[in-house]
C-alpha cells in the first residue's frame, strides 16, 4: 500500500490529469457542491479501468488470468503505437476543440478573433 501510494506522489501523468481536471472544474466556474461533484466523477472514470480489472479478478480469479495475461502481451506489442495514436489523438482533439470553442465564444461576446 505505502508503495502504490508513494508511486501516486511521483507519477507526473496522474499530477497532470489531476491538476488539469481541478482547473477545468474551477475555470468552468460552477457552485461548490458541483464542482465536487464534477471531480468525483472525473476520479471514477479515471478508476474505471482499474475498477473494472480488480472486480474481474475479484469474481472470477482462474478465467480473469488467462485474458488479463493475453491483454497485457498484446498491450506491450503495440505500446509504442498506442501511445503515438493516443497522444496525437487527444492532442488533436484538444487542439480542435479549443480552438473551435475559442471562435465560438469570441462569436457570442462580440470579439474579434485573436483580440
């Protein structure tokens, strides 16, 4: 336990979704209760992966083995094209999606773009 939670405190991939979410949540400038409520939905998605796994060890430990073990063989085949694909996917998307609701919200506050 004390391990996984020291790795939590190192790991800069989980301070930057973490971190990235809170300012997300603060800059969309809702009431408290549901920016609380925004961040305890973002850490269950976050977990769902994770959730997903152990209860599938949990309820069926023989059967989760065999298609966990060929799950991680495939995963590090493919590692270094799914991290390329990832990253320039959610960039990309980012980038877009940014940059569209950008114009958009210049648009509706009379702005001119890029002023």
């Amino acid at each position: 336990f004390g391990a996984g939670a020291g790795l939590l405190l190192v790991s800069a991939k989980f301070w930057v979704l973490t971190l990235g979410a809170i300012a997300s949540i603060g800059a969309a400038e809702v009431s408290h209760t549901s920016a609380i409520a925004d961040f305890l939905v973002f850490v269950v998605l976050a977990e769902s992966v994770h959730l997903t796994i152990l209860t599938a060890a949990f309820v069926a430990p023989a059967r989760s083995a065999d298609t966990l073990d060929a799950v991680a063989r495939w995963l590090e085949r493919n590692n270094r094209q799914l991290v390329i694909a990832l990253g320039l996917g959610c960039c990309g998307v980012v980038l877009v999606l940014s940059g569209t609701y950008g114009e958009l919200l210049d648009y509706v506050c009379g702005r001119s773009p890029g002023g």
